[in-house]
C-alpha cells in the first residue's frame, strides 16, 4: 500500500464549455496529508469570439463569487485579427499595443505614461523605435543598419551581410555585425560603449551625430567556425582565446584557453554525452572527473560525484524524489557528522510539498554564525575546516495565488518573515517590524507596471514608500536602470551611492558602482562590469566629480574574466593586466565549478584540484554554508546561485529581470507575461529546489521575436498563430525555416512540406553545388527569384547535383510539378518568371515545419499530449491556416489554395507515432524510421507560448524549457535512445533498430518477432 501525501486524492478537473474551451479548472491543495483538502478554482471568461477575456487564480475568483465587481487577474481586450489590443494585470499593469495591416506593432503605451513606437522599410524590418517617458521628451532610443542598405562594394556581399541587421544602435551603445559565414555564424562583431555609464540617448540621424554618443574603443570578437557554425576559435576583444574540439556527434569533447600573452591551458580534457544528451563524465583541466548518473526510466539528475586525481572525492551528491519529479532529499556524502552545541549536523537536506507541489518545509545545515534575520548581504564567512554548523527548519506558508505570506526559520537564528499582499494582484512587500503594513499600503511599492520601487534591503520602514536608500528606478522598457545604496538626496541621483545599469535588447552589457568617498573633493570610487561576447572586463577607479566635469583618475585594477560553460561545467579564468592582489596565487587563475542539480555553484576548485570555496543555498536562495580558503579569493565569487551574478545590492540577474532571495521573489512582474501562471511574481511555482528558472538563459522577448520573424515566421503570421496558442491552451514549436524562405513566403510562394526532400536555393547550397561558378549562379538565382524557392536537382556524376528545375504548382491543372529549367539558359529563366508573373505557375518554398504541439499546464500541473492524426492535431494546423488566412489574403483556406497553407502536416513529434500507426508496412520495410526525424531537432526551435516567444539553441535548453514548466514529454522522447537489446519492456524512449534508424520500444519488439 502506498503512503499517503499532501497530494493523494487531489485531482485535477477541467471545466469546459460547449465549444470545449476551458473555463474552470477545480484543484484542491493542503500541506500535509492529515489536513482538510481546500478547493481552489481558477476561472476563464470567454467571449463570443471563442478567446479568453478575463482569468482570474483561486484567490480573486473566491473574491468574485462574493463581489462580482472585483477585478480578474487579466483582462484582454483582441482585435477583429485575435490580436490583444489592450491587456490588463493587476500585476504588470495595462498595455495598449496598435497593429499596422501588416499585424506589425507600431505604437504602445502602458499605465507608466510610457509611449513607444516602432518604424519599418519596405520590407518589413524594423528601422527604428521611439521612447517618450511620462512627462518627458521623445527620443529615439532604437536605431538599425541592414547589409543591403550601403553601396555594391561595401563588403557586405563578401562577409554574408546583404539583409542582416548589421548596426544595432540601442540604450547600451552599438553592437556591429562585420562578417557572417555562410551557416549564420557570426565571425566578426563589435561593440562600442556610450560615453556615459548613465545615460539614455537619443540616436540621431547622422552617423557622426552618433558617434558623439559613443566611446571610440570598439571591442572586437573574431571566431573561427566549422561548416556547421560549431565555434572553433573565438579571440574576444582583449586578445584572449577559446578553442573547442568536438565529438562525431557534434558535441563539446575537449575546451583550451590561451590568455592574452599566455600559454595554453587545457580547461576540459574530456566529456562523455549519454544519448539523452546528458552529461555522464566531465574530466577538467585540472585533473578533476565528475561523473552524472541519471534515472533511466525518467533522465532526472541521480547523482553528482567530483573527484581528484588522487582519489580524493570533492562532492557526492544524491538525489532523492517523488513520483513526479520533486526532489525530496539531497545529501552529500563527503559531507562528515559533525557536533556543535549538543547539535549533529550532516550533508542531508529534506524537502516536502502541499498538494500544488509547492515547497513547504526544508531541513538542512547552516552556518552558525547566521543568527540575524538575512537580507541582501552575504553571511559570514567560515573557514573550510569549521565545525560550527546547526541544523535548521524552513517552513512556508503561501496564499491561494501562490504568494509567499510567512516564511519561518529555527535555527541558529530564529525568525519569522512576514510579506503583505495586496488584495486584488500578487504584489507583495516584506511587512515591518511593528505589523503596521496592511494591504492597502502594497500599491504605493509598486509603480503602474509591478515593478518594486524599493529594495527592502534591510529591515523595512514603517508605512508608506519613503525616498530613501534602496529606492529602484525603472525605463521605459521595465529595465532596471539604477540601485541607490545610499541616499542623500531625493531629487539629485547624482549625489547618491549607486549601482547603474545599461541593456542592449533584453541583455545587460554594462554595470557601474558610485561610491562617494569625499564629499568635500567630489572623489568617488568607481567599480565597472563590461559584458562582452565571452568575457567580461572589470575595472576599479577613482574620479573626481565637480558639477559637469569629470576627472578621471588612473586604473586601479583591470581584471578580464574569461567566460565559459562546457557540458554542465561553469569555467571562469581571471586575468589581471593591473591591479592583482596579493593573496591570489598566481595570474590567469582558472576556476571550475561544480554545480548541483539546477546550475548553483557549490564548489570552485583551482588548477590543482583544491577547493577554493564551497556554498550550501537555501531554498529560493540565500546562503546557509559559506566557506572559502581566503577572502580575497572569496570576494571574486560573483556567480553562486542558480548560476547567475549576485550583484552588490543582493540581487540576482537573470537576463531579463532581477530576484530577491530573501523575498523568495522577483522585483518585477514577468515580462513574457503569464507563461508561468497568472501570479507573475512567483519564482519557479515556488518549488525551487526541484526547478532553475530557464528564462534567463534563453532568447525571450524582442530578441526572440525579431529572431522569429528573421528565420521562423514571416511577422504578419505570428499573430494569428500566437492566437492559436492562447485560445487552444497549446504551446507550439516550429523547426527554422531560413531567412531565404521567410523571404520566398513573403513573395508570395507557396508552402509545401517535408515530402519534397530536396534543398531550397540559397548561397549556401549553390556553393556546394557549383564551387567556383557559386557567385555567377546566385546572381542568376536572385535575377529569375530562384532565392528560397525548392529546386529539382539533379545528379550530374560524382556525387554532384545541379538545378534542373523548380517545384511548382501549376495553377491550370492544379498539380504540384517541376518547371524545367537550365541555370545556364537565359530562356528558360525568362520564361519561369514570365509563367510566374501570369499566375500560371506558383514556385514553392517551404511551409511551417511544426516540431511540438504540447497541451499547456494548467495550475495543477496536467497538460494533454496531443496524438498523431488526432482531431486536436488537425484543429490546431486549420486554426493556423486560418488565422494566417485573414492577414495574408493569399493564402486562401479554401481547398483550391492549400498549396498556399503555411502548415502543411503535423508535429514532428508525432512523426514516429504516424509512421508506425499509418505507414506500418514501411516502417517494417525499413526497419524503423528515421532517427533524425523521430528525435527532438534539429535546432534551433522557436517556442511560442500565448504571446511569449522563446528560441531554444539545443536539447539541453529544449528539455530545461518543458521541464521548468514541468509539461510531460511524449513517450518516445522522454528518453533517447536505448540500446536495441535493453530495457525492451519499456513503453517509453526509443530503440535504435539499425544504424540510422529508431523506432518506439512496442514496434521494436514487433520487429524482433
């Protein structure tokens, strides 16, 4: 019989109407098994339209069912195209966006007063945007360049840039693009700085207007690529060089870097890749070998164990779980018992949930030194070989929106955090020492959009906001421009201690710390983080500050850190060209990190193996071990938790918002929206241990979106398929199209599926096909408009094929054919584009190719896995189809114009179903299917979920995204592959069948007999 847990007996049941949209979802949660089981429903107000207008999370539908004039979570207010013009969160606030006909934003605006706009050429690319703060002046805050926009000679045909964006000019200075190889590797790019650290500027027309603006240093990264755009060498901009070796596979095998005026240094000798894609061995440079095991039925992380070349083991980890996936222990075997004040202490952490799966209670050891409540400041520090440790208990209480509302701690220190939430959002502040702080005091922490205007750095203030240290201020864009760490005045930020802030796109580039150090002088102390591609150059000065002008002194220290991730191996190699302290050992100092199951750093070692610091975290965050073998080299920690930088104020960047650990919370709402929930505060569904936050690592918002539109997506058709996703729960993914087909299916081409296997003409396949005569064919091509179309090519001897012809679909006969043509014959390339121009034939490009359709989860963590040939599958393809339809009129839905469709076929994750369930005599035939297309990729994949779009690089990050939303995989890619031979009474993963071929472990034994 098995044991009862907060979970047993708690179903999920969906709600739906007579359309089958869901409208209520019934869950039911408590904390532990023994309590009474609590009702929460989560609610969806649909329209006529069929879309969601309102949503409102258990706590503000009990509020409604009481009072109907209390507010939804978010309200949504679409266009006649589906498109949301207005949305409104009681967390982030309202947003009004208008569309152009083309589905493109052009103008925006928010409860900030904020005013954004956005301009385009001819071809639908974004020139320029435009900011105007509340009160302020317009400024133009967004500037691009494109390759094809100079003259003929300008190298742009040379270096691959012709429709690139080339010059991007942004809040963080200007970022150049100066050559691309053919795979869309970038080769060459620069950087340069705005002269000033605090400015927002506003980019002028003329380029030498612009340059004003800027430094004159431009830092430039060169990289070296295989034809497959795997980097080889990369030089960063100051001189120091990264080389990699890769496996048969593709993948990282062995990692050098050669320092700026250094000798090479070996940073990863080996590592060996299951077929999952998971880690199992990393072997570094200093000797250490870390071996990962893993479950295999489910791939979830077993154990870590790191250990030196003389069989001194470093960590060993173990990790223990629930039936669905929570992590309920972690223990470290190298860890000793250990007695301080009648107390033994371990290396065990235990961990339980409530019904929701969110964490309620945690067990472990901390320091003994950490007696005060914690805040933004570090603990202190131990020596390695202390045996001051206690052991402590962390329970958590949260609300029916999943709002931390008490947090308390026994341990060396006893205390009990206490948070305020506003009654109708999830915003939250720590409440005060005298309990005074009530919910209706929550909205004047926040501004219009949710975001926190003070740190709560400390113990906070009685009342209300006051202007103070701490105090947060935000762009227009929701960025976090600046930290004030001491004030003296409320008006002039100029007088203030301060941490300062710059970001290009949603990346940060640039932080500076203020510190005064003599007012009567105006001598500050300046500390400065330049990110650059690789690296990242950390420089300490001193200046003196008198009104406008500014004196700079010398350069106290100038450290270049050289950045790199090899499996899950984090390497950070430190390199003074000024300014080295004493304490450290030696110049380049190289430190590997050994990293738990979500990315924390929990060891660093040195180039012989010994351990520079060790770090046990807290769940949500903070620091319950600390331990360093000396200050100096502890003070150059700057990664731990969840692998991200801590920051002088305490908080945590994640490349695209900032986490307070000791609010158990972001300062901001979320702003890819409610792709984690309606409550966009909420770290990680509060279950931190078992889950990273996978945002921060990867292309989200504009960034992704251009990206998209770019290599995905033609622009107009995102809308509608971003429709499709919200109004059927689903999230989508799509395999790139390439810019050449984006470009064709903007020309109009049709779309035709992956039943034609053959290549697109584009630079890259002319290259290989005719070698020396590729320059003369591609301007042949872009004459006759061959680019991005699908060519009939045909083998001509030794192993090479040429163009013949062009898929087509013949308008009078309704049939898709090859227009025949010679690439060395003017006539016929006039006669295709005289066909074309009379409508007669239209060329084919390709369609959508869709990688996943994945059922969205719902707040109690159930999603529909949707089937091959299911009617779920061919809804959602019409759906796009359709909405496609209504922005492109082209593309007609009607059965006469399907070769116009833009989806053509299902989901390749259901391509292995489909083939064994549909075409099971061939897959006989060919004992199993193909495994390239039966597993996840290639990549990269463009993820849309609502309106938010992600693009994953790999399948680690493809897996980490499902996985952080903890969406189930299909059976057959929940582990890959097996051997033929094992675990052959699985019904998940798969089976590779012969070399090439893979098939699911049911049709494996059907092939066996």
């Amino acid at each position: 019989m098995s044991e009862m847990t907060a979970a047993t007996g708690t179903p999920v049941v969906s709600v739906r109407d007579n359309r089958g949209i869901p409208v209520r979802t019934l869950n039911w949660n408590r904390e532990e098994a023994a309590a009474q089981l609590r009702l929460l429903v989560s609610h969806n107000l649909i329209n006529d339209d069929s879309r969601v207008s309102e949503s409102r999370d258990p706590r503000l539908f009990t509020a409604w069912s009481a009072d109907d004039t209390t507010v939804a979570n978010l309200c949504n207010t679409p266009s006649l195209a589906g498109q949301v013009l207005k949305r409104e969160s009681t967390d982030s606030g309202w947003q009004v966006v208008v569309f152009d006909a083309a589905g493109r934003p052009v103008w925006m605006t928010d409860g900030r007063g904020t005013v954004q706009s956005l301009s385009y050429d001819e071809l639908g690319r974004q020139m320029s945007g435009s900011e105007q703060l509340s009160g302020g002046a317009v400024r133009v805050s967004w500037r691009g360049e494109y390759g094809d926009a100079g003259p003929e000679n300008d190298g742009s045909q040379d270096n691959n840039l012709r429709g690139m964006c080339v010059a991007q000019y942004d809040d963080g200075g200007l970022q150049v693009v100066n050559s691309v190889a053919l795979s869309g590797t970038v080769l060459s790019g620069s950087q340069q700085f705005l002269a000033s650290a605090e400015a927002q500027p506003d980019w002028p027309e003329a380029d030498s207007d612009r340059q004003a603006l800027l430094e004159a240093t431009k830092y430039t990264t060169i990289a070296l690529s295989d034809a497959l755009g795997a980097p080889l060498v990369q030089t960063d901009a100051m001189g120091h060089q990264l080389a990699w070796q890769y496996d048969v596979s593709g993948r990282i095998c062995s990692q050098a870097v050669t320092p700026a005026g250094g000798s090479k240094q070996t940073l990863l000798e080996s590592v060996t890749w299951s077929e999952a894609g998971q880690v199992l061995e990393e072997v570094a440079g200093n000797g250490v070998t870390t071996v990962y095991s893993y479950e295999p039925e489910t791939q979830w992380l077993v154990t870590v164990t790191a250990q030196r070349t003389d069989n001194t083991v470093l960590q060993a980890l173990g990790y223990g779980y629930d039936n669905t996936g929570n992590v309920l222990s972690v223990s470290d075997g190298t860890v000793a018992s250990r007695y301080w004040r009648n107390q033994a202490t371990d290396g065990v952490r235990m961990f339980s949930y409530d019904a929701l799966y969110q964490l309620v209670n945690a067990t472990g050891r901390e320091n003994a030194t950490n007696t005060v409540m914690p805040y933004a400041s570090l603990p202190a520090m131990a020596q390695p070989d202390s045996s001051q440790y206690v052991n402590y208990t962390r329970t958590y209480l949260y609300d029916d929106s999943g709002n931390l509302q008490t947090l308390t701690h026994t341990g060396a220190g006893n205390f009990t955090r206490k948070m305020t939430t506003e009654t109708t959002s999830s915003r939250s502040v720590q409440q005060n020492d005298g309990g005074a702080q009530s919910p209706d005091d929550v909205a004047g922490w926040f501004d219009s959009n949710g975001n926190l205007r003070q740190l709560q750095a400390g113990s906070p203030p009685s009342g209300s906001l006051t202007a103070q240290q701490d105090a947060l201020e935000w762009g227009g864009s929701d960025n976090l421009q600046s930290v004030t760490l001491l004030s003296r005045s409320s008006t002039d930020m100029s007088q203030n201690d301060r941490e300062v802030y710059q970001y290009s796109g949603s990346s940060r580039v640039r932080k500076q710390t203020r510190t005064l150090v003599n007012g009567g002088s105006g001598l500050w102390a300046v500390d400065e983080v330049r990110y650059l591609a690789g690296m990242e150059l950390r420089r300490s000065w001193q200046e003196t500050v008198s009104g406008s002008s500014v004196t700079p002194g010398a350069v106290t220290e100038e450290l270049h850190v050289v950045t790199g991730q090899a499996g899950r191996a984090g390497i950070r190699v430190l390199h003074w060209e000024t300014g080295m302290p004493d304490d450290i050992p030696a110049n380049d100092q190289v430190r590997w990190s050994v990293d738990d199951n979500i990315g924390s750093l929990s060891l660093e070692l040195d180039v012989e193996g010994q351990v520079i610091s060790r770090e046990e975290y807290y769940p949500f965050g903070g620091t319950a071990v600390w331990s360093a073998r000396s200050e100096v080299e502890a003070d150059y920690k700057v990664v731990r938790y969840s692998g991200k930088e801590r920051d002088g104020t305490g908080l945590y960047y994640y490349g695209h918002r900032y986490y307070a650990p000791w609010l158990c919370r972001w300062v901001s709402a979320d702003p890819a929206s409610e792709v984690d929930g309606l409550n966009l505060f909420r770290m990680v569904r509060n279950n931190p241990v078992s889950f990273s936050d996978y945002r921060g690592m990867l292309k989200t918002g504009e960034d992704a979106r251009r990206e998209v539109a770019k290599n995905f997506i033609v622009e107009a058709h995102m809308a509608p398929i971003e429709t499709v996703s919200e109004n059927n729960s689903v999230i989508l993914s799509f395999r790139e199209a390439g810019k050449y087909t984006i470009e064709a299916l903007q020309r109009d081409a049709a779309a035709k599926g992956h039943n034609i296997l053959e290549k697109t003409i584009k630079p890259s396949s002319l290259s290989s096909a005719y070698g020396e005569r590729a320059n003369e064919m591609e301007e042949k091509a872009k004459s006759a408009g061959l680019i991005g179309m699908v060519g009939h090519w045909v083998d001509i001897g030794n192993g090479t094929k040429e163009i013949k012809g062009i898929w087509v679909h013949d308008t009078l006969t309704h049939e898709d054919t090859v227009f025949k043509l010679s690439m060395d014959n003017a006539e016929s390339l006039k006669s295709f584009k005289m066909q074309v121009r009379l409508g007669n034939i239209v060329p084919f490009t390709g369609d959508y190719d869709m990688h996943d359709m994945r059922g969205m989860k719902d707040e109690n963590n159930q999603s529909e896995f949707i089937k091959p040939e299911s009617y779920a599958e061919k809804a959602i393809a019409h759906a796009i189809n359709e909405g496609v339809a209504a922005v492109d009129p082209v593309r007609h839905l009607d059965q006469e114009h399907e070769h116009m469709h833009v989806v053509r076929h299902g989901p390749q994750q259901n391509f292995l179903g489909y083939r064994e369930e549909y075409e099971t005599e061939e897959a006989i035939k060919d004992k199993g299917s193909l495994a390239v297309v039966a597993n996840p990729g290639p990549f990269p994949i463009a993820i849309v979920n609502k309106t938010d779009w992600t693009i994953v690089e790999n399948l680690e990050e493809w897996g980490t995204y499902f996985r952080d939303l903890n969406i189930v995989q299909p059976p057959h890619w929940s582990t890959l592959p097996q051997s033929y031979h094992s675990q052959m009474n699985k019904n998940i993963g798969v089976v590779e069948t012969r070399t090439g071929m893979v098939s699911s472990p049911a049709f494996a034994r059907r092939l066996k007999k």
